[in-house]
C-alpha cells in the first residue's frame, strides 16, 4: 500500500506531457509483450501448418498405399514351399551368373556380387509378392568403383525366409 501511495504522489508531481509519454511508453512495452507471447507463435504455427499438412498427406497417401499392398498380399491364395521355391529360382535369372540362390529348408540365401543397388531392390520386390519372400539377414558390401569412376554395384549375401501358408 505504501508503495501505491507512493507512486500516486509521484505521478501527480509529473507533468502531463510526461504522464502521457509514460503511458505511451507503457502501451508500447504492453504491446510487445502480447506480440511475443500470444499473437507471434500463433502466427508462426499457421505459417507452418500448410507445410505440416502437405507432409502429413503425403505420409497418409503412402500408408494407404501400404494399405492396399497388404491388402492384396493377403487376398493371394495360398503358395506352396514348391511353387515358392520355383518362382524364387526364376527371379533370380535377371540377376545375371554372379547370382546364385542355395535353398536350405525354409531358409534361402542369395549370393551376389556387382549387382545395383535398384537391381537388388526390385528383385527384393517382385519375390516378396510373388513368392512371398521375406529378408531376414543381409550382408552388404559396396563394390570398388570401376574406371571412370561408376560404382561397382553391391556384393554380398541375403538370407531369405520361405514360408508356405
């Protein structure tokens, strides 16, 4: 209270072109406060949120892809460990002589050597869908650059579940 009385008696004792400059003062650093605190992250968040929801749509579109990709994964009739096996060994043809497929009950490893990396990719694809393949090791090794600097390709191994449903 004392304090109040006392800031009363000195605000009375300034002139009035001074009180209203104080005023502004205080309007302005009121201002700022609102700014900064209140109206500034708002703002920054709606900036952001056209960018937030264009990633977040791309994400939804993708799992809705992988959506309906598991959908049909799981509508395919039933696959033999035979017909597996026989497709897996026919995928491998494209891979060219420096693939070799050895089976091992339900586990099939793949060896290669300089194959790309969108070769291996796609191949790891089509026998996911087609024979239900599942990677369940890898062992991957960059190849040495070959002259004029282009990559070597990828060698390695890759150990494969077969599983028949």
């Amino acid at each position: 209270m004392k304090l109040l009385s006392e800031l009363q008696a000195r605000w009375r004792l300034l002139a009035r072109r001074e009180q209203r400059l104080l005023l502004a003062a205080l309007a302005l650093v009121l201002l700022t406060l609102l700014w900064s605190l209140a109206l500034a992250p708002a703002l920054a968040t709606l900036k952001a949120a056209q960018q937030q929801r264009l990633v977040l749509d791309a994400q939804w579109q993708q799992m809705q892809r992988l959506q309906a990709q598991a959908k049909v994964l799981q509508a395919q009739p039933p696959l033999s460990f035979a017909d597996a096996r026989r497709l897996l060994e026919a995928s491998i043809k494209p891979l060219g002589a420096t693939a070799q497929l050895v089976v091992a009950g339900e586990r099939v490893t793949l060896s290669f050597k300089g194959i790309s990396a969108d070769a291996l990719a796609q191949w790891l694809a089509q026998v996911r869908l087609t024979a239900r393949a599942v990677p369940s090791e890898a062992r991957l090794v960059r190849g040495a650059a070959v002259v004029g600097g282009a990559p070597g390709g990828w060698n390695g191994t890759l150990v494969l579940s077969l599983s028949a449903r």
